[in-house]
C-alpha cells in the first residue's frame, strides 16, 4: 500500500537545483572518484555534512539515472513502514500498527517527502531505527541497544539539522526518564559515528580563514528572523494533506478550481488534529509509559520556536511517524475500550474516512502535476521538464 503513490508516476518527482546538483556531484564522482568534502548548502547558509552524498553513492551504483534514483529512495520509504509496522505491533499492539502504518503509507507531506533526491528523504531510513531501540530501551530497559541508537542519532544530525534536534530531545528524554546506560557504549556509538564527518571537519580546519561554515552559522544566528508559531501547526498538518499552499504557491487556486472537492477534504483532515490531540491525552491519563512520545511530539515545535527556526513542513519529517502513533493510539482507544459498539463503529469509520481522503489527495495532485507541469510554487517544474 505505501508503494502505491511512492513508486507510479516518477515522471512528476520534484527536480530541482538541490537535486540536480546531487546527481551532479554523484555523476562527478563515478568519473572521476575524489573525497566529498561538503554536501549541499543549507538554509541557514552553512554547508551540509556530506553524509547524504555517500549515501547515493551506494544508491547510484547501479545507474544515475535521476527516475531510478527516486525509485530507489521511494522503495527504501516504502519498506521502511513495514518496518515501522512490524516494531509498532511489537510495543502497542496489531490494531494500533495498522492504523499508524496506514497513515504512514498514505500521508501527503510522508508521500512527497519519500521519493525526491533530497536528504530529507531519507531522514526515516535512521528515524525509524532510532524509535524502535528507544522504545526496547526504556520500555524493555535493553541496554544493549545504546551504541547502536547514539551511533543512528549522529549520523541522522550529520544528514539533516532536525536530526541535531533529535539528539538534544531524546538527552532530555533520557533524563526525564532516569535512563540508566552505559556512558562508555554512548561515547563509542557518537565516536564511530563522527567518522563520515572527518572530510568536513578536514575542510574547515584546513580552509583559509578557518572555518568558512562557522563564520556562515554565526552570521545566519545574527541575521533578523521572526519566532513561526506555526511551528505548533506543523505537527498536526504533517500527517494529512493540510499546508500545501507552500507546494503550490500560486497554482494552488488552479488545484482547487481543478478539484473543487479538496477544498472540502481539508475538513476532513482537521480531524487529525483532535486525534492527535485525543492520543495525547490518552497517554498522558491511561499510557504513562509512552510518554516519551509526547515529549518527542511537543519538544520539536518549542526548540524550533526558540531558536526562530522557519516552520518549513520538512522539518517536521522526523516526527511525522509520531504523530502517526499518537493518531493510531486514540483512535485504538475508543475502538478498545468503548463498551457501545456503534461508538466502536463510528471510530472505525471515521479513520477510514481520513485514509480515503489522504489517498484521494494523493490521487488529485498527481493528477493535477500530470495536467500542469510547471507548478508556480516551490514543487516547480515536474521532472520531465527539467
């Protein structure tokens, strides 16, 4: 099911500056092979750890080809909500898996992030990891797992700053919840971890001045930026179809003049945030134990408030599997412990509603990308223009 508008139409990905280059880069390197120092520029102004350039290094060994190469990323998401399934059935139980892997499979924003030649996408292929020896350490007190996890959590800041964030939240997770692990296994897992890095570290000490990218950072720090509340939105919007006016930017009243019914799905989708917000309170009266979920889920919006990050849909990526769980969770409690069985119904009814929606959102704006082309917003030309 998750391959069904992650793998069709690869015609229409996204293909733009950010992509091309890496395939650039990735070309570059079959031809001649040299030692990536740096990866693509950030919006802050400072080049990126050149961990995702490695990656499609191993991904484009069998061809460049720009279609592939999305393919291959899109199949590498789309495995990666079994994954998510199959560790979801583990901890929680077989309804909650499904229900959270459906979401997975068929949100928008997890759709149009999972098949682009971008970092962002493949933020899940160390998510997902990172979540499930989360949960066997402080569910199962497993801690075996600790390398294994500090190890996925430095490598995920090296692909994308949200994984820096990651890092500072599941530290403060592991205070909260008095975590009892090995310092020794934690270095080790950061130290193994920080290897990728080394031609990026090279490059800064070695460059003249020094440090290029810190003088970038610190004159980004001191730049004029506003604190986004729609921080707190992005969350919720992440797991529907809700936001797409960024995608869209100008062509979006086409979109709606084109398919006048999405202008009525977008109220369907406003149900995810009292699922969400029901799965939150569900855990925090009911689940205790699982409360590290909505520490993950309210820490992301307040450390990218306070450090007047931008409230761009990708950044929120990384939490879009839980906000999936915290959907899946209230929806799971009423079906469980609801003594009327049409309270039962209703439930089950009302999240195959959303799931229709999500993929009648999925199938209008492939459609509507077939039909325009050439979007007048961030998405741009589809790829068989450019």
């Amino acid at each position: 099911l998750s391959s069904i508008f992650r793998l069709s139409n690869l015609n229409l990905i996204e293909f733009k500056s950010d992509e091309a280059t890496t395939v650039y880069q990735t070309v570059r390197f079959f031809e001649r092979p040299y030692l990536i120092e740096r990866g693509l520029i950030s919006g802050t102004g400072v080049y990126n750890f050149p961990l995702f350039n490695y990656l499609m290094i191993i991904l484009t060994v069998w061809s460049r080809d720009p279609q592939f190469l999305s393919w291959i990323i899109a199949l590498i998401n789309s495995i990666l909500v079994s994954v998510f399934f199959l560790f979801v059935k583990k901890y929680y139980n077989l309804l909650t898996a499904s229900f959270a892997s459906l979401l997975l499979a068929f949100s928008p924003w997890g759709v149009i992030f999972s098949r682009k030649i971008w970092a962002q996408d493949l933020i899940l292929l160390f998510f997902i990891p990172i979540f499930w020896l989360l949960h066997e350490i402080i569910l199962r007190k497993n801690t075996k797992v600790v390398f294994p996890m500090f190890l996925l959590l430095v490598l995920l800041a090296q692909l994308h700053g949200s994984g820096l964030f990651l890092l500072i939240v599941t530290s403060l997770i592991f205070l909260v919840f008095r975590v009892r692990f090995s310092l020794k296994s934690a270095a080790a897992g950061v130290l193994v971890g920080l290897i990728p890095a080394i031609p990026y570290v090279l490059f800064q000490i070695n460059s003249s001045p020094i440090c290029p990218d810190c003088e970038a950072f610190l004159k980004y720090q001191n730049s004029i930026r506003m604190f986004d509340l729609n921080n707190f939105l992005r969350p919720f919007q992440i797991i529907s179809g809700l936001g797409y006016h960024f995608v869209l930017g100008r062509s979006y009243n086409d979109f709606i003049n084109a398919y006048p019914l999405v202008d009525v799905l977008k109220y369907v989708f406003t149900l995810g945030f009292l699922a969400i917000i029901s799965g939150i309170l569900f855990v925090i009266i009911k689940k205790r134990e699982y409360l590290f979920l909505v520490l993950y889920f309210i820490s992301f919006p307040i450390l990218y408030l306070i450090t007047r990050t931008p409230a761009y849909m990708h950044y929120f990526v990384i939490i879009l599997p839980i906000s999936a769980l915290l959907f899946a969770i209230s929806v799971n409690a009423v079906y469980s412990y609801a003594q009327n069985k049409y309270l039962k119904l209703m439930a089950l009814v009302i999240f195959s509603i959303f799931i229709a929606t999500s993929i009648l959102f999925n199938y209008f704006f492939n459609n509507f990308l077939e039909l325009k082309k050439r979007i007048e917003g961030d998405y741009g030309p589809v790829y068989s223009l450019t």
